[in-house]
C-alpha cells in the first residue's frame, strides 16, 4: 500500500509468536490487557471497536483504536487469532485522514490469509 498524498505510509504487518496454551478461554481479558499495553504506547488511545472473529478454523478478535505516534494521528485494525500454537496478529495501520482509502485492499489481502 501506498499513499502519495501524506508522508505515513499505511502498511499491513503480520507478527507471529508462539503459544504455550491451546486456547484463550477470555477473549474480553485479552483485550483488556491489549488495551492497557497500547494505552502506555498510543497518546490519546482510544478503543474503536471490539469483536470476536474466525478465519476457516481459528477463532480469534478483531480491534480498532486510533491514536497519536509520534507525528501522526494513526488508526489501527488489528486481528488476534491463535491456530496451532502459534498466535498471531495482523495489523492495518494508517493515517486517520487517509485510512478508508485503502481499507477495501487491506481488508481483501488480510482477508486472503490462511493460518496454519
């Protein structure tokens, strides 16, 4: 992705770390601790949205906050899914101007992705 128009350029990043527990028996803790974490990280944090979501077999969640980092005021989605011991996170980020205008493409390649 990338946006001629600003100086941020909004990116997609997928990060996967291993898992010692099979499953999240608490999604709602999970969130919470997320939102602590990012509340020391993100000036003016703000929780967007929350909801559970599933790619083929692996249940996971999806949040959306906005912020400020460093310069720019940033809006985030980020899914959470555990699949095989492996927990993931795939991220969109953008600048909150210029975030919807590549939300559909974003949305289609993190939509395209299989955990395995």
């Amino acid at each position: 992705l990338s946006n001629t128009a600003g100086t941020y350029h909004e990116n997609i990043t997928v990060v996967i770390t291993p898992y010692p527990y099979a499953a999240v028996t608490d999604w709602n803790a999970h969130r919470d601790s997320q939102v602590e974490q990012l509340k020391g990280i993100i000036q003016n944090f703000t929780l967007k949205g929350w909801s559970p979501v599933k790619a083929g077999t692996a249940e996971g969640a999806r949040m959306i906050y906005t912020g400020k980092y460093g310069m720019y005021r940033l809006k985030w989605t980020q899914y959470y899914f555990l699949k095989n011991g492996n927990w993931y996170t795939v991220s969109y980020v953008g600048e909150e101007t210029d975030y919807a205008r590549f939300e559909g493409e974003a949305a289609d390649i993190i939509g395209s992705l299989e955990f395995k």
